[in-house]
C-alpha cells in the first residue's frame, strides 16, 4: 500500500499524496464501502486510468479519517463530475491523478483544490490558450514553469467551481521564482468578484508538480 504521506495543512484540512503502483484488483478490497465503489466505477477499460479512480477514493477516505471529527460516507460526482463526500455537505475534496501520483486534499471547514502534473512540453505548447502574455514571459523556456502555471490555474478552477472560466484572463499568476517548494500568489476576476489566493506548490521527484490551495487563503479585493 503505498501511501506516500499525509499532511495536515490546518486544523480542519489534509493533504495526502499516493505513489500509485497497484493494478485495479487490489484497490478495491481497500475501499469502505467496496460493494457500492464496484457499482460505480465509470466505463474505463484502460487499467492504468482505473487504478488512479480507485486510487483517489482510498486516499481520500484515508485522508479525512485524520481529521477530528469527520465522518465517513461514500464519494459521488456532482453534475459536473466533482468528487464529494456524500450527505456530508461541510465536507470539501478536491482530487487529482497523473501517472505515479495521486493527489487528495480533504477540509471540514471551506473549499479545497489540488492539481498534479506530469512535466512535459506539451504545457508549452498549449500556453497560449491558458496562459497570459506576461504569464508566457515568465514562463520563459522553462517546461516546469510552465506545467505549475497550468497545474496552478487547474488548482483554482477546482477552488472555486464556476464552470466556463477563460484560464488566461480570469485565473491570474503573479510572477515567481521556481524552487523545491513555495508560495503562487493567484487571482480569480469574474465580473462582480474579485479574490486573491495563496497556491501552495512543490516539486515531486523531478518530473511532477503539485499544487493546492485551501479557501481560507482567499482575500476579497474591491472591485
């Protein structure tokens, strides 16, 4: 079971990291609520994509039985395919898979986003479609740079749940200096709100990047 960390964040909210090595098979006898989880696994014949699901769901409840005082229930999807715990409305997850990692982050108190990235160039060249012109400047040549600004806006995406967000004009970075680990300064500008957020980041191995915010890092701006 390779459970790679558990991270209490604050003193409602965890961030739990899995290194994922199992086939489908041996996840499932991990979960609670294994009959129902069997029932509701989606149509997905590649094997690989379904061990990071079921991944995801053995991390979470892992994940919120550190918390004092939560209660356990089963994971649905929203309307728009978010993952939440069931008939626990102050409950927040944010999931998130790539490759080897796996990604949880679990509240009893305001909304959680989490993101994990694979490195690759591919964030490059799809830039200009998320990222703004002094996003791109900053970014420079840097592949890393790059899949942590995307992981990042992905972060906030989640954070906040607003469907048709333009990640390029809407979820804004501030310039920053790559390094192990550290502190994004982001922006949501939606027409009557405005929000600042502290996106929390750090490299896995050398090829992955993780992000996550929690809501009480949020700062309401004057529009």
């Amino acid at each position: 079971m390779p459970l790679h960390s558990i991270q209490p964040l604050s003193d409602c909210a965890a961030l739990g990291l899995w290194q994922l090595t199992e086939e489908p098979s041996a996840l499932l006898p991990l979960l609670p609520y294994a009959a129902e989880y069997e029932t509701r696994q989606p149509p997905i014949t590649h094997a690989q994509r379904r061990a990071e699901w079921l991944a995801g769901r053995v991390l979470a409840h892992t994940v919120l039985r550190t918390l004092p005082g939560a209660v356990d229930a089963p994971i649905g999807n929203d309307e728009n395919g978010r993952p939440y715990f069931q008939h626990q409305p102050e409950l927040a997850l944010s999931l998130s898979h790539s490759g080897a990692w796996v990604a949880a982050v679990v509240s009893t108190r305001g909304r959680v986003g989490t993101d994990v990235e694979c490195i690759r160039e591919k964030a490059q060249k799809l830039a200009p479609r998320f990222l703004a012109e002094s996003e791109r400047a900053d970014a420079g040549d840097d592949a890393a740079k790059f899949s942590l600004y995307w992981s990042a806006k992905e972060t906030l995406y989640k954070l906040h749940s607003r469907r048709g967000l333009v990640f390029r004009e809407q979820l804004l970075l501030d310039p920053f200096r790559l390094r192990k680990a550290g502190v994004l300064t982001g922006h949501l500008l939606v027409e009557n709100f405005r929000s600042q957020h502290q996106i929390h980041y750090q490299r896995l191995a050398t090829d992955y990047v993780l992000t996550y915010c929690l809501e009480t890092a949020s700062v309401p701006l004057p529009l």
